[in-house]
C-alpha cells in the first residue's frame, strides 16, 4: 500500500493479503469490494469506511461492527474473519463473501412472501437477534437491506444478518451524538423499522426494539407494502407514532389468523406489549409453523373441501282440489273465478 488518503480499490493488494477484485456495494460512509484472500486462497468481502468519509463516527462505526462482530459466532450473523487499518487510519473488516441477494431485493422482485416463507426468514433472524441479545448487544438497525438470503438446495435460503455498525449494549444511554433525530433534522437509522421509543429519541433501549423491526419486515413481506411510507424521515416518524397499520387479513385473506395476532402484538407501540425476548417471539412463531403444517397435511390427505349440492326436492303432481271440496273456499284465486263462474250462469 501507497500514498496516504489514496482509494484502495485503485491498489492491487491490501495488508499483503487481499487482492480487490471489484465493488459490491457502498452506503452513506462505506464501501465494500470482493477481495481474494492469498494467505487462505478464498474469496472475502472487505468493507472499509469511504475515503470522502473519514471521520470519526463513520470510524467509531466500524470499530463496533468489528467488536461485534468478533463476539457474536452464529449461523446466521455473516462472519467476521480479519480487521485492521489502512495506511491513512481508515478501519477495515474482512467478512465471509456471501452469495444470494438480500430481502430487499427479494421482495421487490415478488412482491410478498408465503406465510411460511416469511415466517422461515423471520425464525433465522430472531435466532441471530437471540444471539446478540445473550451477550448483551442490540442491534438497532434491522430492515430488509441487512438481512441477506443464501440460496439453499431443497429449503429456505440461509439467512445473514448485517452490518452491526450502529449496535450498543442494552439499557446504556444513547451517545449525544447518536439521538435519533439530530439537531439538523437528520434520523440516525432507517425510521421504517424503528419503534416508536426509538423514533421518539429515548435515551435508554433494550432488545425488544429489535424484535418490533422484525414484526415490520414480516408485516412488510406478507402485505407485500410498506408499513410506514413517508416522502421524508419525519413524515415516517409521525407515521411510526401514531399509524395504525390495517390488518394482515385485509391486505392478505389466505394469511393465517395466528400469524396476523403474532406480527399484531411484535408491532404494538407499547414496548410492554411487545414479545420480551426473541425467544419467546421464536416459541409463537414455531406454534404458528407447526399448525400450518398440520392444515397442509390435513387438505392433501383429504383434498380441498368442495360444496355438496343438496339434492334436487321430488317432483309432485300440482295440488288440484275438486271442484265440490271445502278447499275451494281457502284459495282466493279459484274463489274469484268460481265467483266469475257464478256470475256468468247468472
């Protein structure tokens, strides 16, 4: 490496180690590229912050994802591998170099997702979620753009869970400089999948507004729109305070009513209200799986039900009393023609 400030995506090799290949992504204040790992001879994702933002928070950032990242080992937490510095001071992380897409993507090419589809991501999330929980750790920013999908043979995609930039330990007041909303107007975060004790810029936090920004993207995946739509963050935050979202059931029919009453009581604005611990969330949602499986089994054993018609009533002979019958009298009709009758021999 070479020339303090210069952009390493221009060098061949970084740390002796790592040959860039090419960009796979960038966001407000960093940049991943493909890299291949000479000492290990495999290929790595490395992310490092943008040399147009170096500073001290978008540094601090990466340095927690770094900590974090070295603390959680889980299935579905993509995996940190390496970490270091460049030259100019700039951090950098080395992470498993994923393939698949990420939910964000997804959605956008199939609109929703099957009840049980959804509820398979969102199992592997919490499970994650739980992890990170257990050591003390929230995540804070969890939406579709850091949930990533590994394509499986013959399941579910493997779900990854990113980018651990801005978490902090529970229950720790929140950094000046990290509110939610600063003094220039600006959310720090996606304000979609924020609760609203997140959004309203409390000082203190725990675990459970995790678990509401996963009641979000299941309420987003199943609906198949977005749950708290705004032309700007404040228009959102208004939204996220004070909206209440239509039912699961209105926008989606098929949807299973156990599923509508767990995302209801993931996305309640009381946090009190909400599921306590990722756990617990998991426990609904493995009920709510099982039971669909039950009902899938049940309708291929026995077929989808169909409509038995109720046979036809037999066919009778019109009623013709005779003309000498009493029940001449109780029929107004033929009372009126045997009068017209009468009246004619008259």
């Amino acid at each position: 490496m070479s020339g303090h400030g210069r952009d390493p995506s221009r060098q061949t090799v970084l740390a002796d180690r790592y040959v860039l290949r090419g960009e796979l992504g960038r966001g407000g204040c960093a940049v991943v590229y493909e890299a291949h790992d000479l000492r290990l001879g495999r290929l790595v994702a490395l992310k490092m912050v943008k040399s147009s933002a170096r500073d001290q928070q978008a540094n601090a950032r990466l340095a927690r994802e770094a900590r974090a990242g070295a603390a959680i080992h889980h299935p579905n937490v993509c995996g940190l591998s390496d970490a270091g510095y460049l030259p100019d001071g700039r951090p950098y992380l080395v992470m498993e170099r994923l393939q698949g897409e990420t939910l964000t993507s997804c959605l956008r090419r199939t609109g929703n997702l099957s009840a049980e589809h959804a509820v398979d991501i969102a199992l592997q999330l919490l499970s994650a979620l739980d992890a990170a929980h257990a050591i003390g750790i929230v995540h804070r920013d969890v939406k579709p753009d850091n949930v990533f999908l590994v394509p499986r043979h013959g399941c579910t995609p493997l779900v990854k869970l990113l980018d651990f930039g801005m978490c902090r330990r529970a229950a720790t007041a929140v950094a000046k400089d990290d509110a939610t909303l600063t003094r220039a107007g600006q959310v720090v975060g996606t304000p979609e999948y924020m609760s609203p004790e997140q959004v309203s810029g409390k000082r203190t936090f725990d675990g459970r507004i995790d678990l509401y920004a996963v009641g979000v993207i299941l309420y987003e995946a199943l609906s198949g729109q977005r749950a708290f739509p705004g032309k700007d963050a404040r228009e959102v935050v208004v939204s996220v305070l004070v909206k209440s979202l239509p039912p699961l059931k209105h926008l989606r029919p098929d949807i299973p009513s156990v599923i509508e009453r767990i995302v209801s009581r993931a996305i309640e604005k009381d946090a009190n209200q909400r599921y306590g611990t990722a756990h617990e969330f998991q426990a609904d949602l493995h009920e709510a799986k099982r039971q669909m499986a039950e009902r899938r089994r049940a309708m291929m054993q026995t077929g989808p039900r169909q409509r038995v018609e109720p046979p036809p009533p037999p066919q009778r002979a019109p009623y013709r009393p005779s003309a000498e019958s009493d029940e001449w009298d109780n029929q107004p009709t033929l009372q009126v023609q045997r009068l017209s009758r009468s009246a004619r021999t008259a």
